[in-house]
C-alpha cells in the first residue's frame, strides 16, 4: 500500500506542474521499484520484531496475508484507464474536433499534411511540448520574413481553443504577457502577401479569432455547467488573462485595415471589439 501510495501521489504533484510532459513515467521505466519497495518496507518493518520476538512462522503468514491483500485491492479498486481517457476526451472534445476540422480542410484545401506529432502535441494542455510550441508559433511572427502557412494555420487553431503559453514574467497588463501573435506582426505579415494569396485569407482569419477572443462573453459560475470546457477557459481567458494594450493594438489593426480597400470587405462584417466594463 505504501508504494501504490507513493506512485500515485507523485505523478499528480508532478501532472500540476506547469509544462509536465510525463517525464518520469514510474511504471514503464522503473518498474522494478514496485517489486523492491514493498519487499524492503517489508522486512524492515519485521526487523525489530524478530530482535524481540521468534516470528518465523509469522513473517510467513503475513506475507502471505500481505499478497492476498494486494490481490484483492487490484481487483476491487483498480482505475478503469478506458473510463479515465473517455471521460478526459469528454471535456475537451470541442478543441478535439476543431482541431481534426481544421487539419482535414489543410490538407484538402491547401495540400498540408501535419505530422501526427504536431497534430499530438496540439491536443495537449499545459505540457512542456505544448508550451513549447504556442512560443515557437508567436516566436514565427516575429522575424522580418514571411510566415508559412502552415505555421499561421497552427496561430489559428491556437488561438481559437486558447491553449496555455509560458509563465507570465511581466505586470499582469503587460502586452509582453500575451501568448500569440501580435496584431502589429500579423499586420507586418499580411504586406508580405498578395491580396488573393492563401496566406493572407489564413492570417485575416487569425485576427477574427482575436477579435472574437476579446469579445467573447462572461460565463457566471452558476452557468457553468451547461458550457462545454473551452468555451468556459475562453471566457476566463477574456476577463483576466487579455491586456488592454493588446485590444487597443487590436483596434488600431482593426482600423487601419477598414480603411484600406484590398481588406475591407473582410473587417466590415467583423464584430466591433467590445471595451472591458
């Protein structure tokens, strides 16, 4: 009991630490420990009688007793790992299936093929390789050259189920605290890019899932449960985690674009970006 004890609550100290990317998968990889600890804890504990005490017969029948122990707890409180993945899909199956969506209609429309690694890491939450990767897509916008589509593509699926970044290093309103592309960089991007090409359609599609992030709507804790998890991590995500530089830049994009006449049509049927109360 001692060691199922010990693998249980390890994992779950390491699984809630930001960027936990099942490193030390015990079972797998040190399986050997689940068979040493016991035996040591074991005959340590039968150390000191046996100083006192002729427990021969005993330290027999309590083995055993131990072992029927065992058996019987695995039997009546094992955890159903088909039961835990279902109900884990469950809850994020809206990103699952925008995600799927989005990947399908890249290869058909445009002859993208995602490795299944990327498609893998996308479907994660709060782990190292995800974390990794919202940074090295914002980190693509950055430089003087244009971006792929691919890479812009993976900024509008990002966006849209609102995946953790890095830790926040600055204030809280500071504009260096958001995750993703900034408008200016999509801006800079889309003068890289012909007014019909693909890429641009993609990254004016990346400033639609902005603006609808700014403006997505309040949930109250009673309502919660009759939304799905994304929308509610969306709605956290608006009121706390957006900083007000970050909108006002959005704004001034969101102009600048409506003036000009290769990008209007577009933004003219676009939501106008709510003010915080």
């Amino acid at each position: 009991m001692i060691i199922s004890r010990f693998g249980s609550i390890l994992p779950i100290v390491l699984f809630g630490t930001p960027g936990y990317d099942n490193h030390l998968n015990l079972y797998e990889e040190y399986w050997i420990l689940f068979v040493l600890i016991p035996i040591v804890v074991f005959m340590q504990s039968w150390f000191t009688v046996r100083l006192v005490y002729q427990a021969g017969r005993w330290i027999f029948s309590t083995f055993l007793l131990c072992m029927l122990t065992a058996f019987v707890l695995q039997l009546t409180t094992t955890v159903s790992q088909e039961k835990l993945n279902l109900a884990y899909h469950q809850r994020f199956e809206r990103d699952y299936n925008y995600i799927d969506q989005e990947i399908r209609i890249a290869k058909e429309k445009y002859g993208i093929d995602y490795s299944e690694q990327t498609v893998e890491i996308l479907k994660k939450q709060v782990t190292e390789s995800s974390v990794k990767q919202v940074e090295s897509v914002k980190k693509a916008f950055f430089g003087d050259r244009p971006v792929t589509l691919d890479t812009i593509i993976l900024q509008k699926i990002i966006i849209r189920n609102y995946k953790e970044g890095g830790r926040y290093y600055y204030k809280r309103n500071a504009i260096e605290n958001w995750r993703y592309a900034l408008p200016i960089d999509i801006l800079k991007q889309l003068s890289y890019f012909d007014q019909n090409a693909k890429e641009t359609k993609e990254l004016l599609e990346v400033l639609k899932e902005m603006i609808d992030l700014v403006n997505t709507p309040e949930i109250h804790w009673q309502e919660y449960q009759n939304f799905t998890e994304t929308e509610r991590r969306r709605s956290l995500g608006a009121r706390y985690n957006i900083p007000d530089p970050l909108i006002e830049q959005l704004k001034k994009v969101q102009t600048r674009l409506l003036e000009d006449d290769l990008y209007s049509d577009f933004f003219k049927n676009l939501q106008a970006i709510k003010d915080r109360e």
